[in-house]
C-alpha cells in the first residue's frame, strides 16, 4: 500500500464517519484521483464519481466553469481548479469535491509551464449561514508527464485529508 493509498482510504473513512460524500474532476490526472480513491475496498459508501474533463471547453459543459473565467484566466488557473471542484461536487451531488488542473507536459500550454498544477476542494459549509469551504493550493512539479500527474494526485489527496483535518 502505497501512501496516496493510505491517506485515500483515511479520507474515506473519515467521510463515512461523518455521512458526508465525496466526487472528482480531472483535468491533466485524466482518471488518476478517481482511481486513487476507488483503489480502496468499500469507496462506494462514500465517493459518488468523477468528470474528467480534458478538453477545455468540456470544463465549461460538463463542469459549469464560467466561459469567461477559461477565456481570461485559462484552464491552468486557481480559479479554474476551484470551479471544477465546485462543478464536480454540484453535479455528483457530493458532499466534498477534489479538483485537479495543470500542465504534465512535454510542452507548456497557454502560457503555464510543464509542472504547474492546482488542486483544489470545496467542501460544506462549516455552519449555517457560512460560505462553503474552498482551499486551492499551486504546485510546481518536477520529472516527466508521468510524474507531475502523480504528483498531483498526491497533493489533491493530501489537500483534502488537511482540509478535513484527517492525520
């Protein structure tokens, strides 16, 4: 078990605990994080599903990021990696959602460099009347595609285990 696998499942069982859900979106992890948390035995009780939305425009259709957002900002954006998991835990109908969005390379795309990466998590409320929880951090990954894509994997996982305080 590796620890992306541990911490998966910590995230999940802290979910079930508190009967709360948990969806994806993925951009340059293409599946990975989905995966990542299937990976462990019982992840239906608690992970609803996953978009991954590749191509720019889907961002917008399958994900409800605003258009101008993409057009202005690009999809390798703080922003951006913040309305994904917004559109992901609204149209999964979850409780929780993790978001990944970046560059992996070979080459640099609209303007980013090979190894930026932002993921992000939305999450309830923390009571009535507060705004929901939106944590987003930047990356700057090393090594080859496959590298950056794990390493986003990893820091989305380990960015909600944080957000949800699970050691």
């Amino acid at each position: 078990m590796t620890d992306v696998d541990g911490r998966a499942g910590a995230v999940l069982d802290a979910l079930e605990e508190r009967g709360e859900t948990l969806a994806v979106a993925e951009s340059l992890t293409g599946g990975l994080l989905a995966a990542a948390f299937v990976e462990v035995p019982g992840a239906s009780r608690v992970f609803r599903g996953g978009i991954v939305a590749y191509a720019t425009e889907l961002k917008a259709k399958l994900l409800g990021v605003p258009p101008p957002l993409l057009s202005s900002h690009g999809p390798v954006d703080p922003s951006v990696a913040a309305a994904l998991a917004a559109g992901a835990r609204e149209r999964c109908g979850a409780d929780w959602a993790a978001a990944t969005t970046g560059v992996a390379g070979p080459d640099p795309q609209a303007g980013q460099p090979v190894g930026r990466v932002y993921v992000a998590v939305v999450g309830p409320p923390p009571a009535h009347g507060e705004p929901e929880i939106v944590e987003v951090r930047e990356l700057t990954l090393s090594g080859d595609r496959a590298a950056v894509r794990r390493g986003a994997v990893e820091a989305a996982v380990m960015l909600l285990a944080e957000t949800l305080k699970v050691s």
